[in-house]
C-alpha cells in the first residue's frame, strides 16, 4: 500500500491507494507533518462539511491566542486581508450576507443565459486547436474558457485579463500544505497587484457602471447592502479564481483519465448523450480539489476519537469520491454510473456557488472536442503539478489526426 505523503512524487500521480489505506486504518487520523487531522470517508466529510461546529474560520468566534494559534506573519498581511474577506473563508452573519448579494448573479437562469455565450466560446477554442492540428489542451482550450466566462461576468475588459491567471496560480498556492516562503511571497505580490487593479475598475465603475456583477456590487452597496470596499474585492478575487481554477483542472484531468480508458472514450464519442454523466464521473474520479479544511470551533468525537477545539481538520474530497460504501468499483471511471453522489463541489453553507456554470463550461467544451475533433489523441504524456491540493497538470499535449 502507498502511503499518504502529500510531497512525494509517487504518491501526486495517483493518490488514491494511499486513501484506501487512510480509510482502511479507520475514521480519522492525526498527520503529524501538518498537525491536521485526516476524514477520508465519504460520510464523515458528507456530515462535516454541514456541521457547525467547524468553521472556514475561528475570527467570528475567537483571537488567534484564544484558539491557540499563532498569527500569520506580518509581511503575509495583504495575502490574507485579500484571502479573509470572501465568503469562502467567513463564516454567518457575514457569509449570509455576501453570499446573498452574488448568488443573484448565479441564479439558474441568470446562469441559463450564458449558455450561448458558454457554447460558442468553446466551439471558437477547439476550431482554433484543430486547424494547428492539434496543440496544448489546457493552453489552448481548458484555460481560456472559464476565465474569459467569469472576466466577462466580473466585467474586467479582454484587454486586462492576462494577467488573471497568473495572479490566480499565486494566489491559490497558498491553499497548498505547508507552503514556502517563496510561495508566499509570490502570494503577496499577487495579492496586491490584484487588489489595486480591482480598486481601480471598482472607482472607474462608479462612474460607469455597466450590466456587470462589479457593477451590481457597486449597486447594491450604495443601496445600503453592507459591504465593504474589500469585502467587494475579495469577493471578485474569490469567484475569478474559484471561477475557473477546479474547471480548468477538471478538464485537463477528465481528458488524461479519457485517453487512459480508451474504451470509456470510444463509448462517449459513440454516444454524446453521455456528456453530463461523463462530467460528473470525470469530476468524481479525478477529483480537482483533493482537499478542505475546517477549524474545529466546539470539540466534535469522530467515532471515538475526541478532536479539541483548536485543531484542524483535513477532508479528503479526493478519498471520499473513491469510497467504496458509497461507489460501486470506485477504481473504475465508468461514464455510465447513475449512483454518483461526489463531493468535488463540497456541501453546506460554502457549496460552490458557481456549480452550475461549471457544469456549463465543462459540457461546452467537452461536446466541441467530442465534435469538431473526433479522432484528439494524447501526443505526450504529460507533467503533474507538483501540488497536491488543487490537483492538475501543467499541460496535456493534444494532436487532431
């Protein structure tokens, strides 16, 4: 059996024996390397995710001294203003209240309406890759597709977006264990090259607003809906990079899974009915974000085992989506399961919010390739991420025949 060891190459190219072994070894378990407590069953996460007693923070609630934890450093400060005022990382009142003011620009028919959009973005992407006869799928198609959805969203121009996903990647190191101090800084500065960019279209949009979620923000707080500048920024950051980071992994990893089970992929271009099952099980199978921590605000017993106030905990999405009590041969990417009740879109009061444009995005551009390029092939295999958290590749080399 492998065991868990989030730094080892080995074990970032597939992950899934070693969280057979977790799940084998019980309930929960204490990992030393980054004091967090492991969940790797299905139903544990299921339920932890709902229950209150943790929390994405413990700021509402407690000081850093009370809950026996140690500030973050002070040259890390512009990383976690940006970071600790989205609703990913706030906990009620303050996440009712945000989350209620975006979740009218992800209503299902404000999301309905994007689908042309969506769709004929994606079939713009894939002629491009098929006339070169082929090229970088994540380059080329994955990426672009839900960062100029979300830009377009947002409201930030064509001309500013480049910088979107570099900014994006150094901020989301952050989310890895145990990160550098390289990576932090590279954090930082990102951090802060966003926010002042954000500041200035958010004072720009003031005097001319435009039929934009920022817009709409900027509307809503001058209708007296309390929020605040950062919260405003934050909260933009916050759906640009949870906006397309997971879409565009769940991409390059569901073709690689495609490409290593040909006979699913003959299955899938014989029948493209199967598309929206074929997103789910991609999802399910190889899963984008492997992990989600909580704070333990009230001490909770995991079966037996008393977890204090203090700690924190680590859910295993990636282990709980290869649970045998929930999934039938959970080894196996089978596009034709109906039972499939992942978490990759976590649950409770921070499920993603943007799940439906995801499904979107990722039906769009699987049905242009299924399409306009029916006989992609994998040209080279390609080079993991060295990350653990967010689960990708840095690339995945396609050709047309």
């Amino acid at each position: 059996m492998a065991a868990f060891d989030p730094w080892d190459p080995a074990f970032l190219a597939d992950p899934y024996p070693a969280y057979a072994e977790l799940r084998a070894k019980g309930r929960v378990q204490y990992f030393e390397p980054t004091n967090q407590w492991l969940v790797p069953h299905h139903a544990d996460v299921s339920a932890l995710l709902r229950d209150r007693r943790l929390g994405r923070t413990y700021q509402h609630r407690f000081t850093h001294e009370e809950f026996g934890r140690t500030a973050p450093p002070a040259e890390h400060e512009p990383f976690h203003t940006l970071n600790d005022h989205g609703m990913l990382d706030l906990e009620p009142p303050d996440h009712t209240r945000i989350r209620r003011l975006v979740s009218k620009a992800f209503t299902p028919r404000t999301v309905e309406r994007l689908v042309p959009y969506v769709t004929g973005l994606a079939g713009e992407l894939v002629d491009r890759l098929v006339a070169a006869g082929g090229g970088d799928l994540l380059r080329d198609v994955a990426e672009p597709l839900p960062v100029a959805v979300i830009a377009e969203m947002l409201g930030i121009p064509e001309s500013d977006r480049a910088p979107l996903r570099p900014w994006s990647a150094d901020i989301c190191g952050m989310y890895e264990l145990n990160p550098s101090e390289d990576t932090a800084a590279r954090a930082v500065r990102a951090s802060v090259e966003f926010t002042e960019y954000l500041r200035e279209l958010i004072a720009e949009r003031r005097g001319r607003p435009g039929d934009d979620l920022i817009s709409g923000l900027i509307a809503a707080y001058d209708e007296g809906d309390r929020l605040t500048e950062q919260e405003m920024i934050s909260t933009c950051v916050l759906l640009l990079n949870a906006g397309h980071e997971a879409t565009v992994n769940a991409t390059v990893n569901g073709w690689y899974a495609l490409f290593r089970n040909p006979e699913q992929l003959a299955d899938l271009r014989a029948d493209h009915a199967l598309v929206p099952r074929a997103v789910e099980e991609l999802m399910r199978y190889d899963t984008p974000l492997q992990l989600f921590e909580r704070w333990v605000l009230d001490e909770i017993e995991i079966d037996g085992t008393t977890v204090p106030r203090g700690a924190e905990i680590a859910l295993l999405f990636g282990s709980a989506n290869h649970d045998p009590a929930v999934f039938a041969h959970p080894e196996r990417l089978d596009l034709t399961r109906t039972d499939n009740p992942h978490i990759s879109f976590s649950a409770g009061i921070h499920y993603c919010i943007g799940a439906p444009l995801a499904r979107i995005e990722l039906t769009a551009s699987m049905r242009a390739l299924l399409e306009k390029a029916p006989t992609l092939t994998l040209a080279a295999p390609p080079e993991r991420k060295p990350n653990f958290v967010i689960r990708g590749l840095e690339g995945l080399s396609v050709e047309v025949g």
